[in-house]
C-alpha cells in the first residue's frame, strides 16, 4: 500500500517544498511566511510605504534584507 497521498488519488501532483530563503527576491506569500505573518499584513505594509518593494510586472518582490531592516525597525518600535 502506498504511503503517498498523491499516489492514492491517481495525481501527477509534485509535493510541496518550501520556500528559499537564502535567495534575496521573496515574493509576497515568501515574505509573508518570512516575517511571520499574513499575506495581507505584507500587502499593506507595502502600500504604506513601510515595507519597500519592487514591482516587477503584475508582482511584487521584496528584498529579504529589507525584510529584516523592517523587523529590526518593529522591534525598537513595537505598535
């Protein structure tokens, strides 16, 4: 019997890694999994102007050493 759950649905599906964080662009949902907390805290975070990003095309990217500026900045200044 096998021990895959893909195998037991039929599914060519591949199996789910985890994101790089030693690369320095983190998409949204990366940088969101990164600083430990929602999708829609880092959206507004960006659209504020307290988390800087790029946008490259429809995406945002984030710059993972900007990431941890604004936890350092968190931390000194807790809301």
């Amino acid at each position: 019997m096998p021990h895959n759950i893909a195998a037991h649905r039929g599914s060519t599906t591949s199996v789910w890694t985890p994101p790089d964080f030693s690369a320095r662009g983190l998409r949204v949902q990366d940088a969101a999994r990164y600083l430990g907390c929602t999708v829609s805290f880092v959206r507004s975070k960006i659209w504020s102007g307290e988390l800087p990003a790029l946008l490259l095309g429809k995406r945002y990217v984030l710059d993972r050493l900007d990431c941890d500026r604004f936890l350092e900045k968190m931390k000194a200044n807790p809301v």
